[in-house]
C-alpha cells in the first residue's frame, strides 16, 4: 500500500512542501489535520459523542477521543476534511451544517512501541456539529473505532473538575450497533491531554445548547 503524502506548513499555514506520513512524524513536520466533535439532544439531555479507539492502533489504543478527526492529505483543503466523518462514522455533513471552533496547536512526542518516538506537530482545525442521529445509526469502521460513546455534558463536566470519580454512559459497539449498552467512563479512559482539551469542548457544546453565540477552544 503506497504511502500517503501529508502537506507541510508554515506558521502562516502557507504549504511548504510534502511528505510521506512517516516522515512528517519521524521528522516533526508541522501539518494539519480535521477534527470534528458531534453534540447532540436527547428529550431534556444534551451529549457529546466520541470514538473509543481501536484496540489495534499504535498511538493511545482502546482510549476515548474526538468524534471523527484524521490528517488533511495532500492537495485538500480544511473543508475536505469532513471525509473523515463518513469514513469513521457513516455520516455525511454539510461543511456549513458546522460551526468552527478554531485552530488548537498540538506540539507533543509519543512512544507508541520500541521503535521510537512519534513527533506530532499539527495544526487542527476543529468543528463542532450539532445533530440529532441517535449514535445506534451510526456505521462504525471497525479498523479505526471500536466502539462509540456519547457522554452527558453536565456528567462529564463534573468527571473532569474531579468532582466525581467515574460516569456511566452510553455507548454502541459494531458487533451490536443498534443496542445501546452502560459503560463506566473514568478519566483514564481518555487520551491525554496537557491542555484540557475536553474539557473545553464540553464547555462549548454547554455554551452552544445554552444559546451562546460566541464559541472557540
């Protein structure tokens, strides 16, 4: 399977050049990727969805993470980047369905084995999508996700002030995607993150069903 090729940028986010994937780890390239956080409504609840990741990846397997994310290839555009949601999810959005968050830095190094470090250096460009699909219509692609979880707001938001120790969610997996199952969410079950990342998306899908204009991480 050939390679795919990354762009990299500038401080600017003017394309420089590309590379293969590999070396732009290897090397710690600056490049962007897409990430988009899906919220949704439920009677008098309000969710965010996220990925548990495969058990089969390199980087942070079987842990909690955004909703659909991956890296722009060479040659697309921020907008091109909503493949992502339909290759991880099934799901096709409208670019203009979304609203735009903003661009979170990531500068970090990662030891996924013994064969050495991972230099990530990205620019995401992170959307958030409100929507209704109850995650049981979602069609999961087994190599990239295991299974789906949408975590009540309020709740999450108490996990991550430590108020509370653990949550219980919902949560579909491919082998019963139209079965809704109670999993326990601790804050170990996420990737993480020196910036509180997560934290800050609950806040915003908090803002945002609060009627708040004014969103951004």
């Amino acid at each position: 399977m050939t390679e795919e090729y990354i762009d990299i940028v500038d401080s600017k986010l003017k394309v420089v050049g590309s590379a293969p994937r590999s070396v732009v780890h290897k090397e710690g390239l600056w490049h962007q990727t897409f990430h988009c956080w899906i919220i949704r409504k439920e009677d008098k609840k309000k969710y965010v969805v996220l990925q548990r990741r495969s058990y089969n990846k390199k980087n942070h397997p079987g842990k909690l993470d955004i909703t659909a994310a991956g890296h722009l290839i060479s040659g697309e555009t921020i907008q091109d980047g909503i493949r992502e949601i339909e290759e991880e999810i099934g799901l096709c959005p409208n670019i203009n369905e979304m609203i735009y968050l903003g661009i979170r830095l990531t500068a970090s190094n990662v030891s996924p084995d013994d064969t050495g470090k991972i230099r990530n250096n990205e620019y995401s460009h992170v959307y958030m999508w409100a929507n209704n699909i109850p995650i049981t219509d979602y069609k999961i692609q087994t190599d990239e996700v295991d299974s789906l979880v949408e975590i009540e707001i309020h709740s999450a938001l108490r996990l991550f002030s430590h108020q509370v120790k653990y949550v219980y969610c919902r949560a579909v997996t491919p082998n019963s995607p139209h079965e809704i199952a109670s999993v326990k969410i601790t804050l170990d079950d996420f990737i993480p993150r020196i910036d509180r990342y997560y934290e800050k998306i609950f806040i915003m899908a908090e803002r945002y069903f609060a009627g708040k204009k004014f969103l951004a991480i």
